[in-house]
C-alpha cells in the first residue's frame, strides 16, 4: 500500500499541515504565496485575452455595421421609416386608448389569459 504522505501536493513530510521538510512552516507558506501569485498572473493574462478577443470581435461587429448602414439608400430608409410609424399608430390605436366600454384591450387580454380553477 502506498504511502499517503509521499503524495502531499505541498511537499509536507509527515502529512501534518503546517510542518514541512524543512521542520518550519515558511518554507511552505512562500510556496504557497508562489503558487497564489502564479494562479493570479495566469488568470489576469486569460482575462485580458479574453477582454482583447471580445474588444476584436466587437469592432469588427462595428465596422460591418456601419458598412451595412452605409450602403442603405433613401428609398430604403424612406420605407423603414414609414413601416416603423405605421407600427407605431396601430400599437398605439390598440393599446394606447381606452375602448368604449371603459376598460383597456390590454388588460382584457391579460384578463382573458388568466387560467381560473
């Protein structure tokens, strides 16, 4: 049977915590504090990787954008516009006055959807 001691990732000798080969407990907590500082900077370098690569493909989203937009004409945004206001009077139309009974279309929807058991 193998013995657990000599599988110690932090290199104790008798499997104590706190005691090492040395006899002290300093020499550890310098590999310990090693160890933190070499997880941080790893971490710090694959979150600023990332943040370059996410700040790329954000640019390059721009850049196509703006392409895309600039290659509209008048007659297209024209009718954009248009669509967009007709949209906007018919919500308004359904939603936005109450009906002649004195209650809303949206609330007698919602009203309607309600499930009663």
């Amino acid at each position: 049977m193998a013995d657990i001691r000599s599988h110690d990732p932090l290199g104790r000798s008798d499997g104590r915590p706190g005691t090492g080969r040395g006899g002290g407990s300093s020499g550890n907590d310098a590999g310990l504090a090693d160890q933190a500082r070499s997880a941080l900077r790893d971490a710090t370098d694959r979150a600023s990787e990332a943040w370059d690569s996410a700040s790329d493909y954000g640019s390059r989203y721009y850049r196509q954008g703006t392409r895309a937009v600039g290659e509209v004409d008048a007659t297209t945004m024209t009718g954009l516009v248009i669509a967009g206001a007709v949209g906007f009077g018919l919500a308004w139309l359904i939603f936005g006055q109450q009906s002649r009974s004195g209650s809303y279309v949206a609330r007698g929807m919602s009203e309607g959807s309600e499930r009663r058991y």
